[in-house]
C-alpha cells in the first residue's frame, strides 16, 4: 500500500488564500486485508467489509465496501495533519456518497474556502473530500481548523471555546 502525504509546515495565518489546496493525503490501493483489520480494530463485525462472497451474493454489492469510519479518520487526519503544530481541528461534516471498495487507492483532498479572524484566532475553512484512483468523489465535506495569529495566543487546547463555522453558508 502507498501512503504519501506532505512533511511540509503549514503557512502562518496571514499567509493562507482562499483556493489555497492542503497538501493531498493518498491511501492504498486498499486490500481486503486492510479492511479486515480496520473492521477488527473498531469492531464492526457487518461482513460487507471483510467476506467477498457475502458481500457478493447476499448484499448485491461491488466488491467489500471500505468502511464510512476509515473514510472519516482519512479526512480528519488531512486537515488535522496539516493543522498541527500550532492549530486545531475544531470541527469536520461529510456526506457519504458514493461507495468505494476494495483495490481502490483513495485520496483525501482540501481546499480553503474562508478565512476570518474571531476572538483573536483564525479561522480557516476547508471543503474537503475523497477522490478515488479514477478521480470519482465519495465523501464531500467541510472542516473548520482554528490557527493562532502571527504574534496572538496560542490556541487552547482543549479548545473549548464557541465557533461559528459559517453553517449559515
């Protein structure tokens, strides 16, 4: 399996654009090896991830499915990878889709949408998603990572504070 990402800092506040994209995180191609092991970590027992022949036969699909948790932990680990050191990711919606299966390498994408400064913190907004090797979306979203400002404090942590993340829009 191919795990590639990005080592590189992420810019100071003051240095990010809207349309900026985050360094792509790419996963796979998945095998069903993967997706046993994930459904053992967490737990989730529903054969469409792990027994092909059931998957098949009885539940009309595909191929095994890779599991909505994997996807979710792909996306927050795109934007809270590239937060780090300083920021945080304050909070994360996506949408499933589109079904991605076994064999499929994945690739977990951002793109800033919004920028603003509350309660002496920045604010970046994300829209996120997950193309598959044929560029196909399944998992479309947003995120809100708050980073501190170029001589501001340091974000809390734990980050309690209330955001408004532009749910109106």
């Amino acid at each position: 399996m191919t795990i590639s990402t990005s080592a590189s800092a992420r810019p100071a506040f003051e240095d990010l654009q809207v349309g900026q994209e985050l360094p792509p995180l790419a996963r796979g191609p998945l095998s069903s090896a993967h997706l046993m092991r994930w459904s053992a970590a967490t737990e989730n027992w529903h054969r469409i991830h792990y027994d092909a022949p059931y998957s098949a036969d009885q539940e009309q699909l595909p191929g095994l499915l890779i599991s909505g948790s994997w996807k979710q932990q792909l996306l927050t680990d795109l934007v809270s990878s590239w937060l780090r050191p300083d920021g945080w990711l304050a909070g994360i919606t996506f949408e499933f889709r589109r079904m991605n299966i076994a064999g499929e390498a994945l690739t977990a994408r951002g793109t800033i949408s919004d920028l603003r400064v509350q309660d002496d913190y920045g604010l970046v907004t994300c829209d996120i998603g997950i193309i598959n090797d044929d560029g196909q979306e399944s998992t479309p979203g947003r995120a809100l990572g708050i980073v501190p400002l170029a001589g501001g404090p340091a974000v809390p942590y734990p980050c309690t504070l209330d955001w408004d993340w532009g749910r109106n829009g």
